[in-house]
C-alpha cells in the first residue's frame, strides 16, 4: 500500500537535511509523528524508513539517522515486549555489528545490510535498545546536542556485547520461522557503491541543491511504493516423470474408438453432470411457497409430483429451517412434504422446528392432521399442548389470547376425540387451562369434555370417548 502524500511530507520535514539537527527536540519529533501518523501505517511507514537507511545518498547525515533510529523504537514502544520482537529488530542488530573500517568501503551492501553508520549512532542504538534511564535526557535534546554530549561516550562495552549477542539470537531464531525462500530478495533500489570522496556536489549547485533533488527523488520513490518491490528468485522444480502403469493401477477409460480398448466394457451416462429440469421446476415452486401462499393449481402441481416420485423430497432443497415458513403460507404442502419424510432419520429435527415456531391457526392444523395420519411421538404432543397453553398466558393483548384459547381449546379437543393423546398424562395442566379461561365458550366445552373422563376411578379411556362426536378434518373457530 503506497503512503499517502500528507505522511511523507511530514517525515520529509522531519528529515530535513539543513534544519532537523537543530529545531526539533526528540520529544518534539515524537509529538509531530504521532499527531500526523496513523498506527495503521507505521509498518508500512517503518519500510520506507529502512529504504532510505538502505541508500547512503538518500540520508546523507548523522542526524537524519538519529532520527529514523528513534522512529523505530517509538512506532512499537506501547506494544512490544522486548527489543527483539520489533519489526525492525534486524535494522538496530545491522546497526551494532557496523565496523568503524568499514565506513568509507565500496563494498556492494545487500537489502538486509543497512549502510555503515559511524560510531556516535551506533552508540545511539545501543542507548536506547537498552531502555536505560538515560533516555528520558535524550528526549529534551535535538540530535546535535545528541552528537555534542558526553551521554553516548557513557557506555559499557561488555553490556554492548552481550545485548549485541542476545539481540543476534532471538532474531535467528524468529527468522527460523520464515521460508528461505520468503528471506532471499533483493530491493529494487540499489545504492551506488561508489562514495564520492570529491565533493562534486559543489559542481552542481551546492548542498541545497542536492537536498532539493533528493527530497524529490525521496518522494518519488515512497509515491511508488517501491519498498514494497522486490526482486525474488524464481523457484523451479523439476517436472515429475511419467510413469507406465501397472497391472494393479485403474486405467482411466474414454468413452471413443480405440483399439487399445474394448467399448463393450464401458458405458457413457449422457445425463451425468446435467440438472434435473423437473427438480429444477419443483425447486422454483418450492421457493415460492416459502414466500407466499401459491395458487390452487400450483399447489396440485407440487402434490402430483410429490405422489410420483417420493423420494424428490429429498432433492429439492427442504430443510427443516425452512419448515416454519411454509406452514405459515401453505400448510397443505407442508402437510405432505412431512408425510413423505416418515422414514427419514431427519424427521426428529422437522418436528423441533415445529414445535419451536411460533403457535397460529396453521401449525395447530398441520400437527392436528399429521395426528390423524401417522402416529406421533407423545413427547412432542405434550410438549406442543403445553407450549400452546403458554402461549395463551403469556400473550398480553386481550383479543389475540382470547382468539388463541378458542383455538387451542378445540384443538385439544380435537385431539382428545381422535385418541391421540392420552388425557390423563395433561389432565391437571388442561383442567387448569380450562378454569382460567372459564368464561370462554370453547373452554368451558373443552372442560365439559374432560369431565366426561372419571379418571380418578375408572382407567378406561376408549369406553368414555364414545360417547363423544367424531373428531372435524379441520380446525375451526367461529369468530363473534
């Protein structure tokens, strides 16, 4: 992600060659940075960083380094842990192991080897690496006082070892968990390895003018995100051999003349791999019917393909999430699609989404003539009459409980006259329902009902049903 226009010309204030050793305190720098850097950027931001230490003529002094040194120990001071699991860890260990001789080389620097520093910087790292007391002295000073003081010539050499080393094994071990092949690339900015000893920048206009076309040069290059270009080896494999089968290996067989094969041995399915355009159709309908309530003739339609084949259940894309919605809208469908999945071990699952819908006029009709059909689980039947009652004395607005109890009323009594449920194991749960809602008409007949029962002396249900009218296909309520 290349930066933004506004980020780079602050870190290009901040790095003015002619002004950032002298105007800003290290304090001042870090108030400045963070106020203008997203921390969502420092990463990126951190990169563009490492390209300009990477190319000597791109930060040509000390205090620009300073700088950039302290940028990355203050983008992750809040969030690291020790010094090693900062992403630019690598950078400060590059830093420590710079040799004074090799200062003014013209050896050719890979990407990972940041330029050679000079021995006041490298002292600088190892300051503030070590998270001493000292730094709070740093802060209140610009990076020339830096370079004036006596605080960098304060150091333990031994110390500076021993965190050079620690430093150096941590990193080798977290690079342990990188591929090799992710470590082995190349930038594609490459500096000159050729140091100018003799002072051409004069030839060409003087200091500033080389500041001017390097802060150009600067900002071109982080406009391109080209921190984010590398040159990566491509990696090759050897092509694998081909291999004669064996006798023990399957031959994949085409279905064309050959004279290598027998075509009498096989035989092609022309209809492998293309839809079925009447579960396609059927599916279609389907999804209508979870909408909304479909046509007479749609309905038929769906039915007589049903009654053809009953295993297209199965094909058409009905779960049991879907049931509730077309009980809803058509519970005639729903009726049949639960009939033809009798045998299936998914039954247990359509009737848990029936009883965890809500209670309405269709989804007692669709348990009711699913009663008189096949023969239910008693537990669901009791658990179905007992959520009904629930919902009865839970509902708040006066009209809707009492339609509720009219309904829930003559659907027990439907039940009760089909004999499928067994009266005796609600009893007390009714015969409550019943008294609470007493001055409801179908109530008070379902109670009449219940005392046609003697259960307290007489266990024999059947002889005193029969009494009782036949039960209706339907349920229904008259509204007055």
């Amino acid at each position: 992600m290349p930066l933004l226009s506004k980020d780079i010309n602050l870190i290009l204030n901040l790095l003015n060659e002619d002004t950032c050793g002298s105007s800003l305190t290290f304090e001042q720098i870090s108030i400045k940075f963070q106020h203008g850097i997203s921390k969502s950027d420092y990463l990126y931001l951190g990169n563009a960083l490492v390209l300009l230490l990477q190319n000597r003529d791109l930060t040509p002094t000390s205090q620009q380094r300073l700088i950039i040194f302290y940028l990355f120990i203050e983008m992750y001071k809040n969030e690291q842990q020790s010094i090693h699991m900062n992403p630019f860890a690598p950078v400060f260990l590059s830093v420590l192991e710079t040799n004074e001789e090799n200062l003014l080389t013209t050896q050719k620097y890979f990407h990972w080897i940041i330029s050679p520093v000079t021995k006041y910087e490298r002292l600088f790292v190892s300051l503030l690496i070590n998270n001493t007391n000292n730094i709070r002295d740093l802060l209140n000073k610009t990076p020339n006082e830096i370079l004036q003081s006596d605080l960098l010539l304060n150091h333990d050499d031994n110390k500076q070892k021993e965190l050079q080393q620690q430093l150096k094994e941590n990193i080798y071990e977290r690079s342990q968990q990188v591929p090799t092949i992710a470590q082995c690339h190349l930038p594609v900015i490459i500096d000159d390895p050729e140091i100018n000893h003799y002072g051409f920048d004069t030839l060409i206009g003087g200091l500033r003018h080389r500041s001017n076309s390097s802060r150009q040069t600067i900002e071109r290059l982080l406009l391109n995100n080209v921190m984010e270009q590398t040159i990566h080896p491509e990696y090759l494999r050897l092509v694998p051999p081909l291999h004669e089968c064996t006798i023990d290996e399957l031959i994949w067989l085409s279905p064309i003349i050959n004279i290598d094969h027998d075509t009498s041995l096989f035989s092609w399915d022309s209809s492998m791999c293309i839809s079925h355009t009447t579960n396609f159709a059927i599916r279609q309908l389907m999804d209508k019917a979870y909408q909304g309530a479909i046509n007479l003739q749609q309905q038929q339609k769906l039915l007589d393909e049903f009654n053809n084949d009953p295993d297209l259940i199965y094909h058409i894309g009905f779960i049991p999430s879907k049931l509730p919605l077309l009980v809803e809208n058509n519970p005639c469908i729903s009726i049949q699609c639960l009939l033809k999945l009798i045998s299936s071990n998914q039954m247990t699952e359509y009737l848990s989404s029936l009883l965890n819908m809500d209670m309405s006029l269709h989804s007692m009709e669709v348990v009711n003539r699913l009663s008189t059909s096949i023969e239910l689980p008693k537990e669901f039947l009791h658990l179905y009459i007992s959520t009904c009652i629930k919902t009865c004395e839970e509902t708040k607005d006066k009209y809707l409980q009492n339609r509720f109890v009219r309904l829930v009323s003559v659907f027990i009594q439907s039940l009760i006259r089909n004999k499928v449920v067994d009266i005796k194991d609600r009893f007390l749960e009714v015969q409550n329902f019943c008294i609470n809602f007493r001055n409801i008409k179908e109530a008070g007949a379902l109670f009449q009902l219940l005392k046609t029962f003697d259960l307290r002396m007489d266990d024999n249900y059947d002889t005193t049903t029969t009494t009782t009218s036949s039960s209706p296909s339907s349920l229904t309520v008259n509204e007055e």
